[in-house]
C-alpha cells in the first residue's frame, strides 16, 4: 500500500447502489468495492458518461457492451495512476475497465479489464478468440486470419478464462496490449437501474454519520480556539461541502477567496452566488494580473517549477490574513486525505507555513468524493456548473499539474482563456527553440528532464532533451535577459561570467544595501573604469565587476555567500513586485524600488526577504544555480539550507508557531 489512508466505499448487491457506510445490522448483501488507491472514486456525470459512449463506439465500432453494462446504471469513475488521465469504470459493484485520454490521438478511449472482457465475452457482445494458452505476452503478435471490425478484441481459453486484450492490426494478426496475471471474477449483484434519489436513499445512515461527525469536529475546535471563524471557499465541491457544515453548524461566518486571476469564469460566478445566497461577507486575496506580469521573468511554470503558486496564492494569501486577521483565525478548510498523497499523511489540525497566523481545520478530510456528491445532492448545494463541463478539479485553469485531458476540455469549453495562454506558450516556444510537440505534448510542464517527460518525447522525431541549452535561453530570451555564460570552479576558487553587466550605475545603492544587509563586509573601488566589489564573509571572499564574479571559498559553505549574491543580482535585474518580502519583513523594514526591494532601518538581518522570495528562491534556485553547477537538480546540493532550517528561523523571530 502507497497510500497511508485509502477511501473505503461499499456496495449493496441486492439494491445495486454505493454506499459510503453501510447500516448496522443491514451489511448482509454489503461488500466493499476493491478499487486502486486511493479510492477516491466519484459519481459518474453526464461529460463522463459522453466519453465513454464515444470510446466504447471507437473500441468496438459497436455500443452493445454500453448498452448491457452501462446504460442506466449507477456508475462510479475512480481515477488511477496514468500518465495522463485514467479512471476505474465502476459498474454494479465491478470494475469492468478503464476510461483513458490518449494525447496521441487526442481523444478518450476504453479497454476491458479480465472481470470486463469476461463479461463481454461469454454475452458474445465483443469479438473474441479462443487460443490454446495458459497465457499470453504482452507486445507479443499472434497469427491468426482472425477477422474483425473492432479495434480491440478479447483473448480467452478454451474454458473462456480471460488472457488478455489485442489489438487488431488488419494483415498483421493481434498485437496483445494487455495480459491479464490475474483474473478477478465478477461479483454477483441484482443490475438493477437506479437513479440518484434511489443511491441517496439508501446512503441517509452513511451522510448522517460523517455529517454528524464533521459537525462536531467543527464546533468543537469553534469552542476550544475561540477566535472569528472564516470558510477558505475556492468554487470548488469540496469547499463548498465545508461551507454548508460550517454554516449549519455555527451560523453565519466570512469567507475568503483566493483570486488568482486564473480563475475560470464559472468559478467567479460561483463564488458570488454563494456569497449572495447565504448571505456572506466575502475577503478577497486578489493576485490581479501578477502571473501574466511574471511569466516574462520566470517563463512558464512547472510541476517542479512552481513560481506562480507564490506569486498567486501565497502572497496575496499571507497579505490579506496578516491586515485581516493579525490576531489569528479559525480557518475551516475543504482539505481531503485523498486528493494527494501529502494531503493524505495532513493531521485534520494544522498551520500552513505561508499563513501561520490561521489555525486551518478539515472536517471532511476522510471523506472520499462520493461523500462530497451525495452531501451536495442531497442539500441541493449549488456547485460550480463547471464540473458538468468535463473539469474534474478547479482551480488555476494553466495549471502545469493539469492533464492533457483538462487541457483538452479547456480548449474546447473556454477557447479565449484557452487561446490567451497558447499564445504565452507559443512565445516561450519560439524562444526556447522547441517543436510544436512542445506545447501539443505538454512538455512545457516540466522545468526538468523528469522521468513523465521522457514517456512523451518517444513520439517525436529526433528530439532530445537538453536542459542547458533550454534553462539559458529561458533567462537570455527572458525579461530580465541574464543568464551565467561560463563558470569554472577548481578545488575552493571559482569564476561565473554572464552575459552582460551584472550591476547598472543606477542600482548600486540598492546592491550595497542588501549586501550589507546579510551582514557582509563590502568595499568598492574603481579598476579599469569600472566599479569592483570586494565582498567579505565568514566562508568566502567575492569580488564583483562588470559581467563577473570571481569567489575564493574558506570552506565548502562559502558557496552558498556566492549564491546569495548571485540572487541579489537577479532581484535587481527581475524584481517580481510580489511584494512577499514586505508580508514577511518582522521589522517592516523593506521598500520596494524600480531596482527591487531595500532594507532599511531596522534591518535585522534576518535574510527572510531572499528566502520568501520567488526570484531567489525558485528562479536562481531551479534554473540560475543548475547552470552554474552544470546540474539540473542543483538545488538538492548539500551546502543549501534545506526548509527545516528556514522555517526554525521564522520560529525563532516568532513568525510562524
């Protein structure tokens, strides 16, 4: 087991529905759904239920398999791990295939699990051939005349034990795609037809309870913290869920939306129904436009590259509950276990490191989806119509964590927001001199050469990925048109050239200013009509001129001095305005300038401007630093201080508990 905690869903064979907790004394038909972890598995909804016709008709060139097991039923959709999107089709009790997004051809497609083709198989509602094996090898290509006019065709035994799948590849024979080691056997259920009220009727003993302890949860933390009460409400189900408890628990309470500027439009209808609806105060942290500012300094952001989470979410986050809240909050958050596996090992208590004066609670995070529709069914909530448009999840809709599915569903719903960031990509493209596979494969979601980006490349002609060449030109062809050109390090001494002058003449206040603020001894003298800097530190001793840093290290340590004025000069040159550096100063001793930001007095020294900020912290970080260490994955060297050592600074200054 991956997870630490999986979703535990049931079925009822006799009444043919899902049940989020059986009934006591009523569990003699009840079993519970073996599913992929973590479970989290969903009612099916009209998008779904359109993939899956459409799938089915490109697989079989028939829908008889539709019509027998699926039409009319109760469906679960459980999503399993897959390089795009894939989910467990759920069907009276069984698991009969998967439905999956295929990039590649850009549309959705379906196979037949061993408890599925089995099924099909003895209903003769799918081709099938007989073969004289015990099993059969995947990749592998048997012979045959066999003719048919579907694409995908069942392998059985002579006793009709399921082997595997093939694909029919016509003057070929099949080619096997799917072996099956095991054989998982129907169970038995009434297929009986049932329609929501039907599941909801059957589930009032599994809603009452989760909702009763859900209740308790939040009136009792409500009177054990004592401090206003406020609903992080994103648009999304799972929030609104934690809305209505809260509401129905303790009455009426404000709500703070985070707005990214990244929001669909759904989503910011949403939010004001709801706030109308019930009457609500409504806090906005408001991004505004700061991604599409950014994006020229920082490119396109990654799955490990993740600048516009702090840019767009945290900071406006931590700014709004610093003036809101500087007293502290109850924060009831609509947090699940099984949304990630980190959410997954979350206490249902706990601070968030960027927010720390909001104390952040979950009363639903050991529910599963399925308890989230039926709460919401049942209270008739009124939730963001843009699930019905195909979104499985909400949120910033660029998302580099999205699938190419979502993308998918994005471009053909919503072609103007669509279009806006194509654009943004086709630009960086250009720049970063990729192939248009680049953006069709979404290989822009990825700053690094990680292991999903390799499964997508196989499909384009001659490519290969090369890290240096794109990181620099992803800094040259940038804003802030700076990139490390050459670096050379031997035994404790070092030199890094760039592209160009490293400080103008009218930023070298703010340049001393911030040096001195790490506590470094700095002189400047003129060589050569031009302004050095000899910078002095516990471990080394810089010295900065023109395009150059030159470094003597008194320890391997010393390194990392280098590397803080080399995130220094990038602030300079691409300052964010982010403004997270001011959120974070204990001493409100931070300006900000056309050049960056200044300390003033008093300057503790703490550093926290550079650790808090996304220039420094993730641009240098992830892709000025990898150049000069000629490694990619440069930020795990050991001499960096790791964020253990971050956060127990911010302890120290009493910034975070």
């Amino acid at each position: 087991m991956i997870w630490p905690t999986t979703a535990k869903i049931y079925w009822d064979a006799e009444y043919n529905v899902p049940l989020i907790k059986p009934p006591p004394g009523k569990d003699a038909n009840v079993f519970e759904l073996k599913l992929t972890e973590p479970g989290d598995a969903r009612p099916a909804n009209e998008k779904d239920l359109k993939n899956l016709i459409d799938a089915i008709k490109y697989e079989f060139n028939d829908l008889s398999i539709y019509k027998k097991f699926f039409e009319n039923q109760f469906l679960l959709f459980n999503k399993v791990p897959h390089w795009d999107q894939m989910w467990e089709v759920v069907s009276s009790g069984n698991v009969l295939g998967q439905l999956y997004y295929d990039p590649f051809i850009e549309r959705w497609r379906f196979r037949l699990n061993s408890t599925g083709a089995y099924l099909a198989a003895i209903n003769n509602l799918v081709d099938y051939i007989v073969v004289d094996y015990k099993w059969v090898k995947e990749k592998s290509i048997i012979k045959t005349n066999f003719s048919s006019s579907a694409r995908q065709v069942v392998i059985v035994s002579k006793d009709m034990r399921p082997l595997g799948i093939a694909e029919n590849i016509p003057g070929e024979g099949l080619f096997v795609i799917k072996s099956f080691k095991n054989f998982i056997k129907p169970i038995e259920t009434s297929w009986k037809t049932n329609t929501m009220q039907d599941v909801l009727k059957k589930n009032e003993y599994g809603i009452y309870y989760f909702e009763s302890r859900a209740k308790a949860f939040i009136y009792s933390m409500y009177s054990k913290v004592g401090k206003e009460v406020i609903v992080s409400y994103s648009g999304g189900k799972d929030s609104l869920v934690s809305l209505h408890l809260t509401l129905s628990t303790i009455g009426k309470v404000k709500i703070l939306f985070n707005n990214t500027g990244l929001e669909l439009p759904e989503t910011l209808e949403n939010v004001e129904y709801v706030s109308d609806k019930y009457d609500i105060e409504t806090v906005v942290a408001d991004a505004g436009e700061a991604f599409w500012r950014n994006v020229e300094i920082f490119g396109p952001p990654g799955k490990d590259y993740r600048w516009c989470c702090k840019i767009a979410k945290l900071v406006p986050l931590a700014r709004i509950a610093r003036n809101k809240w500087p007293q502290g909050a109850l924060n009831i958050v609509g947090q699940r276990a099984f949304e990630s596996i980190d959410r997954a090992k979350s206490p249902r208590v706990w601070r968030n490191k960027w927010i720390p004066n909001l104390l952040s609670i979950s009363p639903i995070q050991e529910w599963s989806q399925l308890h989230v529709w039926l709460y919401i069914y049942k209270y008739k909530l009124p939730y963001n119509k843009a699930y019905d448009l195909g979104f499985e999840r909400l949120g910033c809709y660029l998302c580099p964590s999205s699938t190419l599915a979502e993308f998918k569903t994005l471009e053909e719903t919503h072609q103007e927001l669509w279009s806006k960031w194509y654009n943004v990509l086709e630009t960086w493209r250009k720049r970063l001199d990729q192939p248009i596979e680049w953006i069709k494969y979404g290989l822009w979601r990825w700053l690094t050469p990680s292991r999903a980006k390799y499964r997508l490349i196989h499909r384009i002609e001659n490519y290969e990925i090369n890290w240096f060449s794109e990181y620099t030109k992803r800094l040259l062809h940038g804003k802030l048109n700076l990139a490390p050109i050459r670096s050379e390090k031997k035994a404790l001494q070092g030199v890094i050239e760039f592209n160009k002058e490293l400080i103008p003449l009218d930023a070298l206040t703010q340049f001393e200013s911030n040096v001195r603020m790490l506590k470094y001894n700095i002189t400047q003298k003129k060589h050569d009509n031009a302004i050095q800097y000899s910078i002095s530190t516990q471990n080394a001793d810089i010295f900065v001129e023109k395009n150059t840093i030159r470094y003597e290290l008194k320890n391997e340590k010393g390194i990392e001095d280098v590397f803080n004025i080399v995130k220094i000069i990038y602030r300079i040159h691409g300052c964010a305005k982010c403004g997270s550096c001011i959120v974070w100063c204990p001493n409100k001793a931070i300006k900000l300038t056309a050049f960056g930001p200044v300390p003033e007095i008093p300057c503790s020294s703490c550093r926290i401007c550079i650790d808090v900020c996304p220039v420094a912290d993730v641009l240098v970080e992830k892709v000025v630093i990898p150049l000069i260490l000629e490694k990619y994955d440069a930020w795990r060297r050991p001499t960096k201080a790791y964020r253990e050592d971050v956060l127990e600074s911010f302890r120290s200054m009493g910034l975070i508990p």
